[in-house]
RNA sequence: CGGGAUGUGGCUCAGUUUGGUAGAGCGCUGCGUUCGGGACGCAGAGGCCGCAAGUUCGAAUCUUGUCAUCCCGACCA
C-alpha cells in the first residue's frame, strides 16, 4: 500500500506506453468517444467543458483585442478554393469533396472547408471598399475538416473544431503587428492558463503555412520528450488579396490591396494539456480550464448532517470556484479514484469527524498531499492550493523542457542525442531546405521552429553542411 | 498509400486447431447492508458471433469476397 500504488488500473502506465496511456485518458476520463466514422470523435460533457472554458477565456482575450466574431459557409466551391496557388497545393490533398445535392451531381464541387482563408477573402472582396473600413479584425469558432490519413483524438481527427481569426489591414506593419500580437496570447494563455511552458519562434520556409509570407508558432513539449504545435498565427503580406481580388480606395484615393492575417488554435490544445500534465492515475487538469476546481466528497454521508454540510460548504465555494459535489451512491473510495482520473485540481472530503473539528480535508490533485483546514479560512486555503498547484505542474513541464532541450554542433551528437532520447534539440542552420531535409533523414528531426530572441551570435556553420550559419533552429519530433 | 494484426452482450476477452446452435469477468437494473482510498449479498436484463455469398443435415468455427478498426512506416492544425 505504498504510494507507488496505482490507484487507477485501467490507465497503462505512462512509461510502458505512452500512445496508450494517452487514448486510455481520453475514453476513461469521459473526454471523448469514438463516432462511427473513423477520425471523427464525440466530445463528452466532460471533454467539451474544458473546450468551452478554453474558448471563453480567449474569446473574451480576442473581444478586448478588437475582434469580432463571424460566421462563414461551410462549403467553399472548388473554383475559389483554387485562386490563390500554393493554397489549393496545400490543402487539396486533404480535403473533403461535396458532390451532389440530393440526387442532382452539382454543376460545381464544394469542398468542406479546411480553412477559411478564402471565404473570408471572397466576403472582403465584396464589401471592402475605402481605407476608412480598416482594419477588419473578425474570428470564428467553428470545425473543419481535413482528409488526414491517420488519426488520435484531439492530436489529428478528420475533424476538429477551432478558432480562426482573420484580419486585413492597410499597412504591413500594422497587420504583423497583429500577427505577433495574437502569437503572444496564445503563449500568454498557453503559460498562465494551461500552465505549460512554451516556445515561441517563426517556421522555416518548408513548414509555414501554405500561401503564408510568414508563419509563427507556438511549440510545447509533451511528456515523452515530442513536439506538438500548439498553435500558429500566419502574416500573409498581400498575396491573398492580390489572388481574391480585395482592394480598397487608400488614402491617396489609389487602388491598394489590404496585409492580411490569419491565426488559430484548436482542441489539439486539450491533447497537450493531457500530455504534458497527466499522470498513471489520469489527468491533471490546470485550474483555469477544469470544469470543476473542486470536487466535494462527503464521508459516511448517510449520517445526520454530512450531505447538509457539504452543500454549505458548496455554496461558500461557489462564490469564487467552479464545484461539484458528489452525493452519489458510490463508495468514497470509487469518487476518489474517478476525480483523479478526470483531473479535478482539488478535493475536499467532509465528514463527521470534520464537522465535530470545524474542519475538512483538502487533496491536491498533483502531488496528493493532504492537508486539513479550519472551516473559517476554507476559502484562503483553497486559492493557496490551486496557486499553488499551478505553479508546481507548471514547473513539473518547464523541467521536462529543460531536461529535454540541448544545443549541439556536430551532425554526430544530434544523431547520437536523437536516438537516446526524444526532445529538442537546438542547433545553428544554414537556412536550406536540402539540409531540413537531411536532418529528417539522418535524424529523424524535423525543425519545430527559429525560436525568438536566439538569432544572435550567429558565429558558426550549419551542422548539416558545414556552411556559415544563418539562423538557430529547434528540432524535435512531432505529433 | 505500403507492412502487420484484429472483428463474439456496453467494455476486456475465452470458445475457432478437431463444425453440433454461445461463455466469463467487469459494467448495467432492482432490493438490502455498507461508506476516511476503487465495498458486499441476493435477484435480474442484455449477443441472430462485422457484413455477404458459398460448402454442409448442421457454421462463431471451414472457403471466398467485402467492410471496419488498431499498431508500425511515408504525409499532415
């Protein structure tokens, strides 16, 4: 009975199988389950409360940044999906075809959009019109679907449900401004909300954005040492509305076309906060984005006063959390198990032996340390833990960060390093695609991002092709 | 799209080698006892064995086809 003990035994080990440990997750904490349709998956209450807590904390960020929502088609007829060149390159391997309404073959193919650059050019191009209009700053909420060939639940699904932004502005500057702007609420969001320490940094060439000018990323690292994408904020420079035609009378009564923008963040957020936080005993879920913050057991509730405490104390909390109290039929032993598995942050137990003390017992989630407090500063207590607790799974994944992250010169140690163990690795690079490709090849490595902040002191050559270096490159393996 | 595997109550699987009309555990329903780390008893419900042809007196089991899912690679929020 030691505190190894594993409580919950459906969930494999994390260090026996990490694919596994992540899809036992999924289906055990009720996140999702499995449509019918391959790559397709339902979300459960449970699974859709975090994504509603994700999307109203950064709806309101968006609305406070000038950002008004929108809702566009569904369907993109195959015509407009082709005018901007490299997009249609891009994207029409994968995506969806509509071919018929009814029983009539339609006159034109709809593709299932996905993405919405080009319905938003479309509806610019008709109602853009003067300098004075700028910016248009709008986003949506909405799914999209892409063909993808392989699929896990929230990492890569057919379809998947997202935030798309989509800005036009008068001037470059302004509009990568608003680029950079949106990149760093997401990293914001991604540090102070999911509690995970992230790297911000451009794509290289060969891994922006098809139809992008520029595309800026935000990496996380997993757990098992991978990279996973967290999100991505694109400047287009003009080239879109130069392919879709939106133009505008400027300042100096010319024809001038708009700097565009486009960035977005998905459900796959779910998938890393899953994989950088959970534990063999289930999910740790950051307390920002929990559905509840806390989960109220009583003990022994049949007893005279239990139920009745635990509801006040339910009340009281409710004032500053979002709680649940479990008075169901269960054991306190089952509850207890169930709420770690779906990552509840804080416990708190009531029963007789509390009531007679004026007390409760509060149970982190992270590190199951018990701690007792006075009914009378409950509430201090309880923001104490859950500051705390975030802290504390913060700095857990910022140590895996680091413990996972080293800079090397020579193509021997990066293959060496690759095959040890899985993680980031930071190396100067000489801006070729040729020698993305052999980091691939050699090392199974593809570049994760040009990280901000280290493209100074340049001094050295490309590991790949012994030429001067131009830029310093993150490599990792992704999801 | 290549390589491998698997389809049997809600879930995990046994049964297939040697054809004879389907089982277990968990879960679920009802009642009772329990309740500070996944409780227990009793009584129940639930499956034309992925689908379709074929062989046979008879198919979960053999044959052929087909569909789906999972794992490993190549491609991707």
């Amino acid at each position: 009975m030691g505190k190894e003990k594993k409580l919950v035994s459906e969930i494999t080990s994390r260090d026996v199988d990490f694919a596994q440990w992540f899809t036992d997750i999924c289906t055990k904490a009720e996140l999702i389950d499995y449509s019918t349709v391959k790559g397709f998956t339902i979300m459960r209450p449970y699974g859709q409360a975090i994504w509603e807590n994700i999307t109203k904390s950064l709806d309101d960020k968006f609305k406070k940044t000038g950002h008004e929502n929108v809702a566009m088609p569904m369907l993109i007829p195959e015509s407009l999906l082709q005018k901007e060149k490299d997009h249609v390159k891009g994207f029409a391997p994968e995506v969806a075809w509509v071919t018929h309404g009814g029983n009539e073959k339609l006159e034109e193919r709809l593709c299932i959009r996905p993405t919405s650059e080009t319905l938003f050019c479309d509806h610019w191009a008709h109602v853009l019109q003067t300098y004075r209009q700028l910016p248009m700053k709008y986003n949506q909420w909405c799914s999209v679907v892409r063909w993808e060939k392989t699929t896990r639940p929230f990492l890569r699904g057919r379809e998947f449900f997202w935030q798309e932004g989509h800005t036009i502005h008068e001037t470059p500057d302004e509009a990568k401004a608003e680029t950079l702007q949106m990149l760093d609420i997401y990293a914001d969001f991604y540090e102070k909300e999911l509690n995970m320490p992230i790297i911000k940094g451009q794509k290289t060439e060969s891994e922006k954005f098809a139809g992008a000018e520029a595309t800026y990323t935000i990496e996380a690292m997993m757990h098992d040492g991978k990279a996973l994408q967290s999100c991505t904020s694109h400047y287009f420079g003009d080239g879109f509305a130069r392919a879709y035609e939106v133009k505008f009378a400027d300042r100096n009564n010319g024809i001038s076309y708009p700097f565009q923008t486009s960035w977005g963040i998905s459900t796959r957020s779910i998938g890393a906060i899953i994989m950088s936080h959970g534990d063999d005993d289930g999910l740790i879920l950051p307390p920002a984005i929990a559905p509840f913050q806390i989960v109220i057991i009583p003990i022994a509730q049949h007893k005279e006063g239990v139920l009745e405490k635990a509801a006040e104390l339910k009340t009281r909390l409710e004032s500053a959390y979002r709680v649940k109290l479990d008075d169901s039929d269960n054991s306190a032993g089952w509850k207890f198990s169930q709420y770690e598995m779906k990552g509840v942050p804080v416990r708190l137990e009531i029963g007789p032996k509390d009531i007679e003390n004026n007390q409760c017992v509060l149970v982190r989630r992270d590190n199951r340390e018990k701690i007792v407090v006075s009914l009378d500063n409950l509430l201090a207590e309880v923001a104490k833990v859950l500051e705390d607790l975030q802290r504390s799974i913060y700095q857990n994944a910022k140590a895996n960060l680091d413990a996972r992250t080293q800079s090397l010169n020579t193509m021997e140690e990066i293959i060496a390093a690759s095959q040890a163990k899985d993680g980031f690795i930071k190396t100067l690079w000489c801006g070729s695609e040729e020698c993305e490709k052999q980091m691939k090849e050699q090392a199974g490595l593809s570049s994760r991002c040009m990280p901000f902040g280290e493209q100074d002191n340049l001094e050295g050559v490309c590991p790949v092709c012994g030429k001067k270096a131009s830029h310093r490159v993150i490599w990792g393996k992704a999801y």
